[in-house]
C-alpha cells in the first residue's frame, strides 16, 4: 500500500510547498531528502541509496555538453548588452511597415532569428517587451495583439536551436544533439508560421487594431536613439543591414556550425559567447563595469538552473524509487490504453503541469518517469519506432512552451507586466494569450499528425540514423 501512496503524497507535498515562496530547487531538495527519510521507514528506501544522488550532482559539473547551458545564458545576457535585438526589430520594421500587422510581424521574425542565436526564454521576453511594446502602443496597437505577440514570440527560443530545452532533452533523453537540432527547426517554423497567420488575418479583419505605418509614422514611435529625420533611402538601406547582417553571421556560427557537424553544441555556445562578446565591443556598447555586470547576471541565473537541475533530478529518482513510476504505469494499464492514448495522457499531464511548474521542473520532473514509459511503443506505420523519442521530445518541447504562458505561474506573464509601460493589466495579458496558447496546442497536434516534420530534415542531414 505504501508503495501506491506515497508517491502520491511526494507530489502533494511539492504543490503544498510551491505555495511557500521558497526556492523551487531547494523545495524539490528538500522533499526528495525528507521522502527518502520516510521511504526507510517503509522499507522502500535505504540510507546508502542517499549517495547516488551524489553523482547526480556532479553530473552537471562533468558533462561536457550541459556546459553548453551555461554558455548559452551568457551568450544571451552579452547579446542583450550589445543591443542587438533592438537594431534587428528596427530593421525588419522598416521592411514590413507598410503592411497591417507589420510591427507585430517584425516582432515575430525577430523571434525566430533572435532564438537562432541564444535560447534563453526569460531574457527574450523581458528585452522584447521593452524594445517592442511601447512602439507598438505608440502605433495604435491594440494592447492585446502586442502582449500576446510579445509573450507568445519569445518563447520561440524554446524550440529554435539552439535551446537550452532542447540540451536538457538531449541529456535526460540520451538522444543525439544535431539530431533533435535539426529535428526541431521544422515544427519551430511551423509554430511562427501560425503565429504569422493569425497575426496577419487579425490586422486584415481589423486593421485599426494593428495599422500599417509610413515611415515618418514608424520612426516616431520608435525610442529618441532610433528616429532619422526624414532619412534617406541609403540610411534606411544602412540601418536594415546594421541590424540583420550581424545577426545571420551569428546564426551561422552558433547553429550552423552544430547542424553541419563542425563544432559540437558546447563548442558552438562558446563561439557565440566570442561573437557576441566582440558584436558588442564593435559597436562600442561593452565596457569593463558592464562585462562585470553581464557576468554577475549570467552567474546568478547559472546557479539557478544548477540548483533546480540538482533539486529536481533527486527529486525523480527519490520518486522512482519509492514506486512512482510503477503506480503511473499501473494507472496506464487499468485504463487499457495504447500507444496514442498513452502519448496523448503524457502529453495531457504535461500540459497540466504547466499551469503550476516552471518549464526546467516540468523537464527534470516528468521526463525521467514519462521518458522511459513512451520512448519504446510502437506507432506501426505512422513513424519508425527509432524516430519516436525524437517525435516525443519535440511534443513535449511545443507543449513546455504553453507553461511560460499559462497562469498561475506562467513567467513570461509576469516577466511582462514587471517592465510594460503603465496601464498594462494583467487582465490584457492574460486576454492577449490565448489564441496563441490554442496556436501551440495546434502545432502538437498538427506535428502528431505529420511526423514527418520532424524526422524529414534530420534524414536529410544525416542520410540516416542519428549520429
């Protein structure tokens, strides 16, 4: 009986607790120690079972290719100093304001091509709303469409390479990193592709809500840095090319370069580390006090994800040892599904979780139990049994994205309202994310019905198997 209740409890325990305010990491610690401790009293746990979370510690020290994480957020703390986003939007707005919806379009491109270079969510949403938000407020946008925009295209990083996410994936998984690279880059473009669908039929059914702008109209809702007196074609040429040759230059060097087996993901993150680093001394935008700065930032976020890495990895063997993984199995079982019913309740309880877990949590929580249980049914003739690991970690990597929106705890929400201009609501925000919610949970189910958007450019690439 115990076996059947206290993994139940665990979990409770972890809900009960995230209430608190404390650290999520120490509070998956935390539960994980305590219901070892009560496990022993059962016999389902013993006291030198406590040492193999040791190793799972220093897991995160030794892999060479998690060193990518840390990279990565660095990479994206120094892009942000090098203003790099800001030239970027400015230059795909001068393109596209002539069009209805054109700054929100901007916006969502920049999005694919920002998150080509850095996957680091929180930073994307926090930059994107102060870069983006008061010019399109400033243009006529209606509240809604700009929020939803925003919050909803910076959660791209997510599934563009390279990703944080999609690193984690590749590890907890034990799958190949250009393989689910390169797996992902197709659903990812679908996923803007819906977003630039609605965006577009949005503006044209309600074209005050997202109104084309003639230069003279943009430039003025642009900050005091970014507007030209009546510039001329050749500055307008000048600050298009400012904005998008250095960033096609860093998509070749971080992502390119994985996908085309030159260097692997680690060695990448640290040429985009190098990159940005230079971008921003170039354009004299890096100074000593700011390197300073940008490192302490990336530190801290670094000790972060490490803390919750440690936290929720102890957390899932703890539960697996005291039966969790045999009780959700038992639950499959009872209710005598196959193998679409299975993937469609994990990927169900995933999306639930989102409501109430960070994205790294729902990751190190869900994937070492729900991994194991889907990774080797067999869908018959809809996708190779090789190819399904790759097709579940790129469902669950679209359905996470769901997490950063949905409340009570969806971050990018809050990210938004810490830095929107006054008079943004809560109650905008949460009325702007929900068609781009019901968009991602399209893109799942259009990606389980077309498998091979995920497995097509990989086989591509790499002629056949994963490497």
């Amino acid at each position: 009986m115990a076996e059947h209740i206290l993994p139940l409890l665990m979990f409770l325990t972890l809900l009960g607790l995230m209430l608190t305010g404390y650290s999520i990491g120490v509070i998956l610690g935390g539960v994980a120690i305590l219901y070892g401790c009560i496990g022993m009293a059962f016999d389902l746990f013993s006291m030198v079972e406590f040492f193999n979370l040791v190793p799972r510690v220093w897991f995160l020290a030794e892999n060479l290719q998690l060193v990518a994480v840390p990279l990565l957020i660095l990479m994206g703390v120094l892009l942000e100093r090098s203003r790099l986003a800001q030239d970027l939007l400015l230059a795909l707005g001068l393109l596209l304001r002539g069009i209805p919806g054109g700054t929100a379009l901007s916006v969502t491109i920049m999005s694919v091509l920002f998150a080509a270079i850095t996957g680091v969510v929180g930073a994307s949403v926090i930059v994107m709303t102060l870069i983006a938000l008061p010019p399109m407020l400033r243009a006529g946008y209606h509240p809604q469409l700009a929020l939803g925009t925003i919050a909803a295209s910076s959660t791209l990083g997510i599934m563009i390479p390279p990703s944080i996410l999609l690193v984690f994936l590749c590890e907890m998984l034990q799958i190949s990193y250009g393989y689910l690279f390169a797996a992902a880059i197709y659903p990812g473009l679908c996923l803007a592709g819906l977003y630039v669908l609605y965006i577009g039929t949005y503006a044209f059914l309600n074209p005050k809500a997202a109104p084309k702008l003639s230069l003279p109209q943009f430039l003025e809702a642009q900050p005091p840095e970014y507007r030209h007196a009546a510039p001329s074609r050749a500055t307008v040429a000048v600050l298009v090319a400012q904005g998008i040759i250095p960033t096609a230059i860093l998509i070749v060097l971080v992502m390119g370069s994985v996908l085309s087996g030159i260097f692997t993901v680690t060695e990448s993150a640290a040429v985009g580390v190098l990159g940005a680093l230079l971008l921003a001394i170039l354009r004299n935008r890096m100074r000593i006090s700011n390197l300073h700065e940008s490192l302490t930032r990336a530190s801290m976020t670094i000790g972060m994800v490490s803390l919750l890495f440690i936290g929720a990895t102890s957390f899932a063997y703890v539960f697996r040892v005291l039966g969790g993984e045999e009780a959700i199995l038992e639950l499959i079982n009872v209710g005598a599904l196959n193998a679409w019913g299975i993937l469609m309740l994990v990927i169900g309880l995933i999306f639930l979780m989102g409501f109430f877990f960070d994205v790294l949590e729902i990751l190190l929580i869900a994937l070492p139990i729900f991994g194991p249980i889907v990774a080797p049914l067999d869908f018959g003739d809809h996708i190779a049994q090789a190819d399904v690991v790759y097709w579940f970690a790129i469902l669950v990597a679209i359905t996470l994205q769901t997490s950063f929106l949905t409340p009570p705890m969806g971050l990018s929400l809050f990210y938004i309202k810490g830095v929107a201009p006054a008079g943004v609501t809560m109650r905008q925000i949460y009325t702007g994310i929900i068609p781009f919610v019901l968009l991602q949970m399209a893109c799942v189910g259009l990606v389980m019905w077309q498998p091979g958007l995920v497995v097509s450019l990989p086989k591509l690439l790499f002629d056949s198997k994963p490497f």
